[in-house]
C-alpha cells in the first residue's frame, strides 16, 4: 500500500525550503556559468594565437557540464527518483518537445551535437550560407556570429542538419586568404608569379611557416591569378588581403602590366 | 711497510699532475658555428617561478613596483657615468675581433674551401657590425655600405661600386640594411645574394642582425655551412667581466645589496661565493647578449647620495688602504612583459618591422608598413610614449632594454624572430 502510494506521486511536496533550495541551486548554476563565460572570454582576450582559441572552445563545455550537474541535482528534488516516474517524465517531456517545441528540441540537440563534434568553436571563422563571420558564442540553442560588417547574427544549430557550415580555420590561429588579380591576356605569367610572390613574402602580416602559392586561370577576357598566404592571426585576414591588393595593383601597374576589363555582361555569364 | 706503501702511492697519486687533466679557461668572446649557439636558461625552479609570475601578469591591471628599500627609495640615485668604469663590465669589441680572427682563419688561410662567403650574425644591439668594421680595418678590407634606402625602394638591382677588384678581401657588415619589406626592396640582395654565393664577387665577409637573418633565410634559403655567431655571454661570463671593472677599484669595496630584501648580491667579489640567481635571470632574459645585460645591470643600479661624492681619484689612487666602503643597490626585478593594448596589431607590426631593419628612418617607415601615414605616426609616437621606440635623429629603433621584452611579445603572436 506504502509502494503504492509512493509511486503513484510523480513529484514530491514541496515546502518553501525546498524552493529555496531550488532558487539557490538555478541562480548560483546561472551565476557560475556567467561567471564562467565571462571569465573565460576575459582571460582569453589576454592571450594570442592557439592558447586564445582553445581557450575559448572550452567555454561551451563548460556551461554543458555546469547544466547537466544542475540538472542531475534538482530532479531528484523535485521528483520521486523511481523507475517509473522517471519513464513517465522522460516521456512526456519528449511528446511535450516532440509536438509544441519540435524545432526548439531539434535546435538544442544539434547545440549538444555542435559542443561535442567541435563543428565550430569560439573564435572559428564561419560560413553558413551567405553569412561569414567570427563566431562569437555557442549557445544552447544558436550559434552568435559577429560578421565583419559587426552586424550580430543569430543561427540556430538546427541549421546543421541540413547546411553545410564551412569553417575557414577550425579551431587553428590563422586562416588561408586569397587576393584575386585579373590582368589582360598578354604577358609575361613568370614575372606577375615572381612580382605576386614577393609581394606575400614583404607583407607585414605574413605568417612564414605556412606556404604561399600563386594559382592561375586563364578566363576568355583575361587572366584571373590567386595569390594565397596565411596571416600571422585570423583577426588580420581582411588587413592582408587589402595590403596584397593595394601593393600588388601598384607593382603590377607599375611594371606595365595592364588590368583586364571585364563587361557586366561577361562577368555575369 | 704496507702502510707506508700506501701512503706513498696515495702522494704520488695526488702529485702527479703529468696526468692532471687541465681543462682550458672557458673563452669569454667566443665565435662558433650559427647553430652551436646556446641561450643562457633558468634553472627549472627559477623558470617555474617566473611562469607564476607571468601568470600573475596576466592580471595585473598596471605595472606597479614591488621593491622595499630598507631606506627611503628616494635617497637613491642612478650610476653617475664616472663610476660605470668600476661598476659595469668593459666591453671592448678589440677581443671580439680576436675572436672573429680565430674562426676566421682557416677560411682566409685556404682559399679553397669553397665558400667565398662567411655570415656573422649577430643578436640586436650585440655590437655584431661594430666588430666587424673593426675586424675589417685590422684586415686591410674594403667595407661595402649599404645602399640608399631610396634606391632599394627603387627596385634597382645595381649593387654598390664599393666592391673591390677581385681577389680584395670586402666586408659588409648590415645585410639587414640590404632590403626592404617592400615589394622592390628584395631585388638588390637577390641580385647580391646570387653574386656572393657563386663567388663572383670575391671573397667577403657579411654581417646581418639575427632577425634580418631569420626574414632572409626563410626567403633566400641561405647557405647553413658558413655561418657564425658570438656565443651567449652566460651568467659566469658577465661576473668575470664584471669582477674585473669592479676589482680596478683598488681601494673601494662595493658591497652590492638586493633593494627588496638588503641581501647581499653574491659572486662579484669573490670566486668562492656562488653566483647569484640574478645573474642567471640576467643572462637568460637578455638571450646572452653582453651589451643589454650591461645596460639593464646599469639600469638596475642605485647609489645612496653620499656614495655618489666618491671621487674616481679615490677609487684608483689611495694610501693603499681601502679608503671606504661603497654600498651599491640593485633592483633584481626584470619585467619581462610589454604591455600594449591587446587589440592593437598596428602597434605589435611597427615593432616587428622596427627590429627585422634594425632601425628605420621615420620617411622609409611609412613607405613600408601596411597603413596610411596618419596611422603609422600616431602608432610610433604612442610607442614613443610608451619607452618601446627611439628616434635618434629621424631614425626609429626598438630601445634596447625593450628589446627582448619585445621579442618574447612577438614570439607568442607567432610573428617571425630570430633563433639567437
């Protein structure tokens, strides 16, 4: 009769103590991950290069582990902790999310997913669709992108079920950039090769001990060359490619070379 | 009759110094090949410690003194230059040239060796072209001056009509001021690099600046056969120079106390104290270079006010009797951070271009750096403010006692530094 009664009540009576205890546990769980995420960030805004990055991708992990063990503490003080109260909590927790929050569930699970599979961490250059940009903060349900334009965009992790996210440095310090120059079809490749080369070799952000490569293409209204370098840090890829481009427009013009002119027509084509 | 055996065998052991094993006064200027190069290091408690440190740096809002002199710290005053003679180590670049004769010589000696050309490379602010330019006058040679940076950033490939005639021995002893980071500015030494290597302008002798050389190498893949540097100046080094300045004081003993705790700083006057840790922090901080530890050794010292009316004439000429006891303090902090705002990689750029050139002329600077002249100006005089930059006569140079605070900035950023 005792078991009985006993099973057949799904929560426990709470007294104000207990949702004391309850409102300590959720404020203090909030305070730590704040904290946490604050501290975190701060520290790692101190460092440079890989430390700064690793530092930042433990920051997801932590606020998961810091919510699980908050989880793990308040349902046995909310709930009676036998088999079949738990079966009929998971269970209508999951028909709840399956029907009313379908696509906040599916989000939240692909943020579990995105923590553990390392798809992008703080720090990560990202491309998801058309928006490129630093990402900023894994959350439990979107990913914070700060874009170069500094615009904020939010992307719910849901999107990685079905778009691909293109990650330029994954978890690395630095990121491969390409300055794109087009010239008329007439002239000497070996030299742009040779000026294009010294003009990465002489640059300020250059990183020395990745390669650099110069490809080409030959396009019917020209020649389309792609220098590609790495910077020393990820935070410099815009500042490279605008200092390769400037210099080598000047270098190239000023050894003869002519740029090619493409017309809107072709360039759409 | 065994005993006295014994006995006897044991006193011949003792005496017989045929046998002994005489091991040779480690050389204070020393060349050896680039890569026999040592960096003086910390013992493994000392380096703990100086992680935790930098640990707490990280931190520290701003840089605040840590130091307790016993005393009231404004009774102290810096070295009077009449007394560096006495209390610095002397460096004179005539035993650096004997140095550089010795690894020298069987390569002038056999002009078949092969290499026409050797490399000297030498640390930031180590003396390197100075001993050159001296080793070049004792050897009759020509010395090859660099061209005008406006013509490097000309793109010009002529090289300088200094070059001897063939079989005239040329030195040359700032490759660093050979180039450019500039577009045109790697034609001239491409061009050089190529006649020096093959031989086709004669033998010579070039001296770069280890960061030059760091930059050049990756670009040019120079010869790694031919290359020699100074070895660091360790901690026992820099105390023998020392003792020698400080035991020429005949008739003063300075007594050198620790300014945080008044202990005595140990090993300078006598052979059988122990070396003190400092100096071993000294040498490992400066990466062996003898001109910045005696600079920072120099900037570290303090005298009281009455120990500063010691007249020169009393330290070398007295009754024979020490006339007096000097006591001599020292700061044993080395801060070892370069504090620049985290975001600012404009600022970390100008130092790097700064220390690959080993100096710039402000006008060439602008030319060079990736931002428009505004940006560079401002950039330059907030590290002028901040002590990091000099500008001697228009030309801008990483100071030297910031010079491996530096370094160790641009080495956790990952930008390119030397291997000295």
């Amino acid at each position: 009769m005792s078991i009985k009664n006993k099973d057949s009540h799904l929560f426990k009576t709470l007294e104000l103590w207990d949702f004391v205890e309850l409102g300590i546990i959720i404020v203090l769980s909030i305070l730590i991950v704040a904290a946490l995420q604050h501290g975190l960030r701060w520290l790692s805004g101190r460092l440079h290069g890989q430390k700064k990055l690793t530092l930042l991708a433990i920051v997801p992990f932590v606020r998961l582990f810091v919510i699980i063990v908050s989880i793990m503490i308040i349902v046995p003080l909310v709930i009676e902790p036998s088999f079949q109260n738990m079966a009929a909590l998971l269970g209508t927790v999951g028909l709840a999310l399956g029907f009313a929050l379908k696509d906040y569930a599916s989000s939240l699970i692909a943020g579990i997913v995105a923590v553990g599979e390392r798809n992008y961490r703080n720090g990560d250059w990202i491309r998801v669709g058309d928006i490129y940009g630093e990402v900023y903060h894994v959350g439990m349900r979107t990913v914070e992108v700060i874009t170069p334009d500094d615009d904020r965009v939010l992307i719910p992790h849901s999107m990685l079920w079905n778009i691909s996210v293109i990650n330029s440095n994954n978890g690395e310090p630095r990121l491969l950039c390409v300055a794109d120059f087009y010239l008329e079809p007439d002239h000497d490749s070996r030299k742009v090769v040779e000026i294009l080369e010294d003009l990465a070799l002489t640059s300020a952000y250059l990183y020395f001990n990745s390669p650099i490569k110069v490809v080409l293409k030959e396009k019917p209204w020209g020649t389309h060359y792609r220098l590609k370098a790495y910077p020393v840090s990820v935070t410099q890829q815009f500042g490279f490619v605008s200092d390769l481009t400037m210099r080598g427009k000047s270098s190239l013009s000023e050894q003869g070379f002519k740029f090619a002119f493409v017309s809107p027509i072709i360039s759409e084509t | 009759m065994s005993k006295k055996n014994k006995s006897s065998f044991s006193e011949d052991k003792f005496n017989s110094s045929p046998e002994k094993e005489i091991i040779p006064e480690k050389e204070i200027w020393e060349y050896v090949s680039f890569d026999s190069f040592k960096v003086p290091t910390v013992p493994a408690s000392s380096a703990a410690a100086d992680l935790w440190s930098s640990f707490k740096l990280i931190f520290k809002r701003e840089d605040k003194g840590e130091e307790i002199y016993p005393g009231s710290e404004e009774e102290l005053y810096s070295l009077p230059s009449r007394l560096e003679e006495f209390l610095l180590p002397i460096i004179d670049f005539e035993d650096g040239t004997k140095a550089l004769d010795n690894v020298l010589s069987n390569w002038l000696e056999n002009p078949d060796t092969g290499n026409s050309v050797v490399y000297i490379v030498g640390q930031p602010y180590s003396g390197n072209s100075e001993i050159l330019k001296k080793w070049a006058k004792n050897n009759d040679s020509t010395i090859i001056e660099p061209p005008d940076y406006d013509k490097i950033l000309s793109g010009s490939d002529k090289l300088p009509e200094s070059f001897p005639e063939s079989g005239k021995l040329w030195v040359l002893p700032n490759l660093e001021k050979f180039f450019l980071r500039h577009v045109n500015g790697l034609k001239i030494i491409r061009k050089f690099l190529e006649l020096a290597e093959t031989g086709k302008i004669g033998k010579g002798v070039v001296g770069c600046q280890s960061f030059g050389w760091s930059y050049l190498n990756l670009i040019f893949r120079l010869s790694k056969k031919n290359v020699f540097t100074l070895q660091a100046f360790d901690n026992e080094k820099f105390i023998k120079l020392l003792s020698k300045s400080v035991q020429r004081a005949r008739y003063t003993k300075f007594k050198f106390l620790n300014m945080s705790n008044g202990k005595k700083i140990t090993g300078i006057s006598s052979n059988e104290e122990p070396i003190d840790p400092f100096f071993t922090k000294l040498a490992s901080f400066c990466r062996g270079n003898l001109l910045m530890q005696v600079n920072l050794w120099k900037e570290k010292l303090r005298l009281e006010n009455e120990n500063l009316k010691v007249e020169k004439i009393d330290l070398e000429k007295s009754k024979g009797k020490i006339i007096n006891e000097t006591i001599v303090w020292m700061s044993s902090e080395i801060s070892e951070s370069v504090n620049l705002p985290s975001t600012d990689e404009d600022l970390v750029i100008i130092l790097h271009v700064l220390l690959l050139h080993d100096g710039l002329p402000e006008d060439i600077l602008y030319k060079i750096l990736p931002f428009s002249k505004p940006v560079c100006r401002s950039g330059l005089s907030y590290l002028l403010g901040l002590g990091l930059v000099k500008n001697l006569e228009g030309k801008c140079f990483v100071v030297e006692s910031a010079c491996y605070s530096v370094r160790k900035m641009l080495f956790e950023r990952d930008y390119l530094v030397d291997k000295l």
